[in-house]
C-alpha cells in the first residue's frame, strides 16, 4: 500500500472512531433522567454555557500550539480528552464532576483542528483533494452511523441512554490506539519549514489581491466541503511551496524551528487575506452564521424536551442521523453552483428562512414540527456555509485556507460566547429555552436583512461609477 494511502485510512479510521459517538443525540435526556438527575434548567443555565467558554479559551491555545507541536500530539490530546470526558458522564454524579467534564469538553472540541491540518503536512500536494475527501466522509459517517446506531438501540429497548455512554467511551479509546499510530509530522505549515519552503511562500500574489473583486465576479464552480480544505490551497499555489514527501528523505533539507519565519508568514498571511473586500465580507458572514448555528445545536435538545414534556424525545437519534445524511447533499448541491452575484441572494433567502425555522421550532407545540424545522435549518445551513467557505478559498492568494478558516471558527465561538452570555446566562436575560430560539431565528433574519443591504449598496457604487465613467467617456 502507498504511504499516502496509509495515513489517509489511518486517520480517516481515527475520524470516524472520534465521531461515532451515539450517546450525543441523547445525553439530555440522560443527564436530566435519574442516572444524574440534573435539571434542565442548571444545563441551561450553568453547565452548557460552561462548556462553550472552555471551548473557546481551549481553542485560542490550540490553534497556537497545534503547529508547533506538529499536529500528532494534539490528536492523541484530542483521544485523552474523550476518553476523560465520557468517563466523566459515566462515573460521576455531581454537577461540580459535570463541570470538570466541560473542560475536558472544551479540549475534546478544540483539539479537532489538528485532524483537519494534520493531512496537509504529512501528503504531497497532488493528493490533497482526495485525502481531504476521506477525511471529510469519514467524520461523516461516524456522526451518521452514531445516530443510526442510537435510535436503532434506543427505539428497540436494547440500551438505555447511560449504556449509550459505553460505546462512545470504547469509541474513544479505539481512536486513541489509532492516533498513537499516526506517522510523526517532521514538517508543519509555518513553525517548521525549510528554508527552501520560506523562501518559496515568501511572496504574496497582490495581483489577486487587487483583483479580489473580478474573481468573486467570474462565474467558477463552488467546491464542496471536502475540497474546500485543501483544493482551492493547492490550486492556488502549487508552484509556491516545495511539495512535501510521502515518507522522509535524507536528501531533503531538515526543518528547522523559527518563531520569525512562522510570525512572517502568519503576519503576511492573515493581513493578505483580511485586506481583500471579498474575503472580509464572506468570513464576516461566516463567522456569524457558524455562530449561530453553533447556538442552535448547542441548546437544540433542551429545547425538545421542554417541547415534549409528558414523553421522552425518543427519536432525536433518528433526526441527528438525517441532518448529517441531508447537510452533505446540501453541501454537495453547493458545489454545483456557479456565479457569486447569485449567490449572495441565495444566501440572503436561505438566512430569512433559516431564522422562520427556528422561530417556528419556538413556538411549536409539536416535538415533530420542531424536529423536522432543526433538519430544514441544518440543511440550509450547509448549503450556505459551503458556499460561502468556498468563495473566501478562492480569493485567498496565499496558501492560507486553514489559517483563515481557524481565525473565522475563533471569531465565531467568541460571538458564541456573548451570545451564551447575553441570551442564556442569569449574568444577562436569562431567557427560558423557547425565548431563546427566538432570539436565534430573530438573529438570522437580522443577518439576511444586514447583508442584502451590504449587496445593494455594493450594486449601487458600481452602478454609480459605471455611469461616472460613461460620462466622462462622452465628455472627451
């Protein structure tokens, strides 16, 4: 088997192992049953807002270190962490335990960038794209298979939701066996380069970077989530870095650690891709969308069973399993779309219905009106977010993709957090869960209506400058 290869399947087996987690869909109703016996009121107010600030602060480390770490060891922190977490929720009982669990929560979340950026450091460029397509369908299927496997365990009386926590917990340690395995990472992205390497991506296109506007203009395909990550990168600059080996070379120069070269280049980096109009506006959209769909899926389960008081939610497994199976045809759908001028409208309706969704969701005494508005949602959601990923790559004249993609995830568990603390907390309203989605839903109209008034007053300079210059055409 080719070395490629290897490390593909070997983290593709991690991917899924780390997301096959069938106690997710239902760790509400087990932490609220009389396993723990926790309200849901103290996980609303308490013990999920917790976990959202671990996250945060635990991803502004990581996303430092994980470079200069070399990835690997993050990912083996990323398997510790499960483990802990899931032990936690299996052998505790108090909330200040529970608490406890939300850090190792946050590092469990924080630590998946490595998985992401550990493939582009260890494969030659030429298989980025596919490499990054296992990855992807392998966290996918693990998130579809973990759903199936939980309606299928629950609705059949097999398991009941703590012995749910048994085969996350085993999942967790098959993923750490198979992060050990792992190949080192001799060369990262920025700490550790050849000279060569620095030399190579010292230069910054400012072309593209002053045309920034005519290629958000030309009509191109939109790629999909699992080209996003790796193919605009590698199209965009094949020619800029030494292609790495698939195993080491004892001809090639070492790597050696710099902290000036790596501050350069993030330096250069980051100021090329946030100085281009096209980027800003997109990762600015980016940014506030994922922060409100990660406060939807945060709280979405306690919402349900405020909804259906009388009965358990005993299908939440079943719609965890659609959102994922139906968000990747809707990332898929993304990917074939072409022109950005339509997409912006596009994007702009599917944020108004996103938000009717949620305000429905609110409202609803239905739990199936609420389950099937959290499938519409989640599905939109990934339409849009591939959409817009896709038009931030293809702008980017660096190779800087998953810089900018871990910048715009940071900004958005930071608005997360001040969102959690505004709308959840007792420290702000305090609003019950109902309150909350409409809030969300109220939040995503807003978006929509901010930015289809941002595409007017685009359309309008450029209509005002196209008849600027016609008039002075006709003057001379």
């Amino acid at each position: 088997m080719q070395s490629w290869l290897r490390i593909s399947l070997l983290l593709c087996t991690f991917g899924f192992f780390r997301e096959m987690r069938p106690s997710e869909p239902f760790v509400v109703e087990y932490l609220t049953g009389p396993d723990r016996n926790i309200t849901s009121e103290e996980l609303n107010r308490e013990i999920y807002p917790f976990g959202t600030y671990s996250v945060l602060v635990q991803l502004v480390i990581v996303f430092l270190i994980t470079d200069i770490l070399r990835y690997k060891a993050i990912i083996i922190v990323s398997a510790l962490s499960g483990i802990v977490l899931f032990g936690i929720l299996l052998w505790t009982r108090t909330v200040w335990e529970l608490l406890i669990g939300q850090v190792f929560y946050g590092t469990f979340m924080a630590s998946e960038v490595a998985y992401y950026t550990y493939i582009y450091a260890k494969v030659e460029k030429s298989r980025y794209q596919i490499v990054s397509g296992h990855t992807r369908s392998a966290i996918l299927c693990g998130k579809f298979l973990g759903g199936v496997l939980a309606q299928v365990l629950v609705s059949t009386d097999t398991l009941d939701y703590r012995e749910l926590h048994y085969i996350s917990f085993a999942s967790q340690i098959l993923s750490l066996f198979v992060a050990i395995a792992l190949p080192s990472v001799s060369q990262s992205i920025y700490f550790y380069k050849t000279t060569t390497d620095v030399d190579g991506v010292g230069a910054v296109d400012d072309g593209n970077k002053d045309k920034g506007e005519n290629i958000e203009g030309t009509p191109q395909q939109i790629q999909s989530p699992d080209e996003l990550e790796n193919g605009c990168a590698a199209e965009n600059h094949n020619n800029k870095i030494v292609e790495r080996s698939d195993s080491s070379t004892s001809n090639d120069v070492q790597p050696k650690f710099s902290w000036r070269n790596a501050s350069r280049l993030l330096l250069q980096h980051t100021v090329s891709a946030y100085t281009n109009p096209t980027v800003l506006k997109w990762s600015i959209w980016w940014a506030l969308a994922t922060c409100g769909q990660l406060q939807v899926i945060s709280y979405a389960q306690i919402l349900w069973k405020e909804i259906d008081e009388n009965h358990e939610s005993y299908y939440n497994g079943a719609v965890e399993a659609t959102v994922t199976l139906l968000g990747a045809v809707g990332a898929m759908t993304a990917g074939l779309m072409n022109g950005v001028f339509r997409s912006q409208w596009i994007l702009t309706i599917c944020s108004i219905l996103m938000g009717a969704f949620m305000i429905i969701s609110a409202v609803t005494n239905i739990l199936w009106v609420a389950y099937a508005m959290y499938v519409m949602f989640g599905i939109l959601y990934f339409f849009v977010i591939t959409i817009a990923s896709a038009i931030v790559a293809r702008n980017l004249s660096d190779d800087s993709f998953g810089l900018i993609f871990g910048i715009n995830t940071l900004i958005a568990l930071i608005l997360q957090t001040i969102l959690t603390l505004v709308v959840v907390t007792d420290a702000g309203l305090g609003l019950l869960p109902r309150d909350q989605y409409i809030v969300y839903g109220s939040y995503f109209v807003v978006l929509a209506i901010i930015f289809v008034a941002v595409v007017i007053v685009e359309q309008f300079t450029k209509c005002t400058k196209k008849s600027k210059d016609l008039d002075v055409k006709s003057i001379q």
